[in-house]
C-alpha cells in the first residue's frame, strides 16, 4: 500500500491511500492457418490493414504460414483478439475466402 500526498485548492495537503493492484488483462494469441485457396497478397492485405504490421514483417508471416502451416500473428487482449479476428473472417468471407483464424 503506498500513500499520495494531494494539494488541495486551500494550500492544506490531503493524503490519500492507494490500495488497489492493477492488473493487465490477460492476453491471447491470434493464428493463422495455411489453406490451398486464400491467396498470399489477400492474408498480407489483412495483415497490414488489420493487424497493423508492415508490409515487410506481414510478407515473412505469410510466407512462414505459407511453408509451417500455422503462426501466431500476434499477442492481444482478449476484447482486441476477437474485435480484429471477427474483422479477417468478414473479410475473408466477403473475398470469398475460407481463411481460418483462431483465438487461442
């Protein structure tokens, strides 16, 4: 527990407790699967656009999906995970891919 002087609008000093822990929330990772139909530019489309990497590290992701199967694209908490996962299955699907994604 540690303690927070305050000034006040009258020059006095206030004291006050901090007590709470604040805790981050945990993170989850987000995978990509390699498949025979959706197409290298289209998973580096929605890597950039959606995932917010560059277009040179969203080309090795492709690349390393393409040859391994399977990546971790990214560590996030789990409101963000499911927000930017819903968003590449829409998009796939709207392009008519069968891109899988999963929270794990």
């Amino acid at each position: 527990m540690s303690d927070i002087f305050h000034q006040t609008d009258n020059g006095s000093e206030s004291v006050v407790t901090d007590d709470s822990q604040i805790q981050l929330p945990p993170e989850c990772n987000v995978i990509f699967y390699n498949d025979d139909y959706t197409t290298m530019d289209f998973v580096v489309e929605v890597l950039v656009s959606v995932f917010c990497k560059s277009a040179e590290e969203a080309r090795d992701l492709m690349l390393y999906i393409h040859e391994n199967g399977s990546a971790v694209i990214g560590k996030y908490t789990y409101d963000i995970a499911v927000s930017r996962t819903n968003l590449t299955r829409s998009l796939a699907k709207k392009n008519g891919f069968p891109l899988r994604v999963e929270i794990e």
